[in-house]
C-alpha cells in the first residue's frame, strides 16, 4: 500500500499518470522528459491508445479562483506533441462558468491578453512546445505565468545519502533550496547560515531533539572553494565529515531543510521517508509536516504504519490497483470501518497492518473498498 498525506490541500483536483513529466517538461522541455523515460510506451497505461492526459485543478491560496489546466500529449513519429492544451479560471471566486486564458492545439491557439483585454493568436515553433511553458515568461500574460511559477515551484524530494557519503566536497557557495537528490545539502546550510540564522538554529534545535547527543552541524570552507559539512557530538572535541554521520541524520537534517523553508514551494512531494530512518521517529516526522503544510502542500508517499500513525482519516489516500490493473484511489475518511475504529482510539498504521482499510493490500486482488462514508 502506499498513502499519501496532505494537508490544507491547494489542488483541488490531481490527475496526473506522471507528474514528474510535467514538471521536468516545465523546467526543462518536454522533449526531455519524453526521451528520458522511453518516450510514450512508459507513460501510457498497458493496453491503452490514445493521448496522454495530465489535469491539475488548484487555487493560489484558500478562496482565491479555481484554476484549472489541462494537457494531452501523443508521440507522432517518436517525437512529442502536445495535441491540446487549456488553461481556465473561474469568473468569481467559487462560481461562474470557467474562462478559457488559453487553448492550443498542436501549436497553434489563442491566449488572452491582459493588456489589451483581447485574445491574440499566437503559433509556437513547434508541436512538442508547451505553450504556458512558452508563454508563461511574458508580462502580459501573468495568469498563464502563474501557472508556470506554480508547477516549476513544486519540490520533488529524492534525497539519497550515497552524494554526500560518497567523499566528494562540493562546491563552496549559498544555496537557497536542496536538490532533488539532496547533494547539495552543505550549500544549503550554508545559505541558512548566511542569510536566515534564526530559522538554521530553529532547523538543528528540532535535530538535536530527535538525535540523541548531536551538538551542532557546521560548515567548513576549504582553501580551494570547496565546502565541507561536519557533525559535532557533544562527548566529542571534534566534528566529523558528513560522510561518517548515520543514514538517518543526514535525512533527517535534508527533510527540515525542506520542511522550515524559509520560502516554502507551493507543493513538496517527499518519496518513503521511513529509508534509514528509526521507526519512532516517523511519528515525529510526521508531525513536523503537518506544521509544514500550512505552509505548503505536502504530498508524502510511505509504506511505513509508523508514519501513518500518526495522520488522521481525511489525511490519508490509500492508492491501490483495481482488477483492470489500473491505478485508484481512495480516502481512508471513506471508509466505514477505519473511521470507527479511529474514533474509537484505533491508530491508522495498526488498522492499515490489521486489515481494516479494505484496500491497498498486497496479498489481496483488487482491493476495490467494500464500504465508503460520505460522497
């Protein structure tokens, strides 16, 4: 099984086969992405024909208009084409019919012109253009360059620990947000140093906590540019490198980098967080998210019943394969069973490892719930 957690949740709507695809085709190109994961044949579901279609609905901030994009993809001749591509919002905030800012197909489209309050024809280069991509970047469109600074603002966490143990000393210089593999963890903190100390100390206060006699973590600039990272124990004089600290303190400090950004993406999407991780710390983990999601939205993906122990019903989505072998979901807050033993005092990991989600488990076919509370 996996959940996924989140909490005061932006996106209304999340349908998406591959969201890294759109992210990586918003920062990069879409030809890119394509090439990288094999073209079609790996995005689009066995056995199916037809375009690839990746829908995201999301409000800026509680209140605000309803957004909605849209985006079907197809290959013609190995290559990438975007077949259509829409982009809507709402006249007033939680009613009107939606407004087309921008509709393509296959390169050619109309997009609507703050400016001058008209639709402007406008032709990409060519077909495999995302045309918000494209366009984003220009001011007289500042609700299609919204959507693009939302979705190229998403962080998609990967941490590995293997860059820093590795032995290779990066290179010396403040940066503002980890890397999606988390190597660049010492410019990082180096950049929190510099530029946000209080919320640094906040970030090792909470480590320290959670990491019995860790006294502090330091950066040490080299002669030649490069940056070290070092962890000073307290029965200790000296610190030691970066690559002789554990697994779990290391992703323990890269996930509070994420978590107390000091300007926080719009979405974070952190990948089984329980790897090198002690199981009573989950629970604390999962508690440090919850605080970070009023801030972000965060989608965090586990196979651990000790991080889901500590979320609630309406916090958890169990994904799971129907019959057709096609990927479902649903929330555990549906779930007439899990919701009475949670109210009872029942804790939802416990549940999950006793049965009582009705979905998501493996030794199961199907696992299409037998029950649902609410629509």
């Amino acid at each position: 099984m996996t959940a996924v957690g989140s909490v005061q949740a932006r996106i209304e709507r999340l349908r998406i086969q591959n969201y890294r695809v759109l992210r990586e085709a918003f920062t990069t190109n879409l030809r890119a992405a394509w090439d990288k994961r094999s073209r079609i044949h790996e995005l689009r579901s066995r056995g199916e024909n037809g375009p690839i279609v990746i829908e995201v609905a999301y409000r800026q901030s509680p209140g605000e208009r309803l957004v909605s994009y849209r985006v079907e993809l197809d290959e013609d001749k190995g290559s990438p084409v975007v077949v259509r591509e829409v982009l809507r919002w709402t006249i007033a905030s939680g009613s009107g019919a939606p407004k087309d800012i921008l509709s393509f197909e296959r390169g050619e489209g109309r997009v609507y012109d703050d400016r001058t309050r008209e639709y402007a024809r406008e032709e990409l280069d060519t077909p495999d253009l995302l045309a918000v991509s494209t366009l984003g970047g220009l001011a007289r469109h500042p609700r299609v360059a919204a959507l693009r600074r939302f979705i190229t603002g998403w962080y998609l966490s990967y941490f590995s620990v293997s860059g820093t143990r590795s032995g290779s000393v990066p290179e010396a210089g403040p940066q503002p947000r980890l890397s999606q593999a988390g190597d660049n963890l010492p410019n990082v903190i180096q950049y929190l140093s510099e530029q946000h100390p209080e919320g640094l100390s906040k970030i090792l206060r909470v480590l320290a906590e959670r990491v019995p006699q860790l006294e502090r973590v330091e950066t040490e600039l080299l002669a030649d540019g490069r940056l070290l990272l070092r962890f000073k124990d307290a029965p200790f004089d000296e610190p030691v490198l970066a690559k002789y600290a554990s697994d779990g303190t290391l992703k323990l400090l890269a996930y509070l980098t994420v978590l107390y950004d000091p300007a926080p993406p719009p979405i974070v999407g952190i990948e089984e967080p329980e790897n090198f991780v002690h199981p009573r710390l989950l629970r604390v983990l999962a508690e440090e998210a919850r605080q970070a999601a009023g801030r972000s939205q965060l989608l965090v993906t586990t196979h651990s019943p000790y991080f889901v122990d500590a979320l609630r019903p309406k916090e958890l989505w169990v994904l799971y394969r129907d019959d057709e072998g096609f990927t479902r979901t649903v929330r555990a807050s549906e779930m007439v069973r899990v919701v009475a033993q949670a109210d009872a005092g029942g804790q939802l990991g416990s549940l999950w490892m006793e049965g009582y989600f009705e979905a998501g488990d493996p030794l199961v076919r199907g696992g299409r719930p037998r029950a649902k509370v609410g629509a």
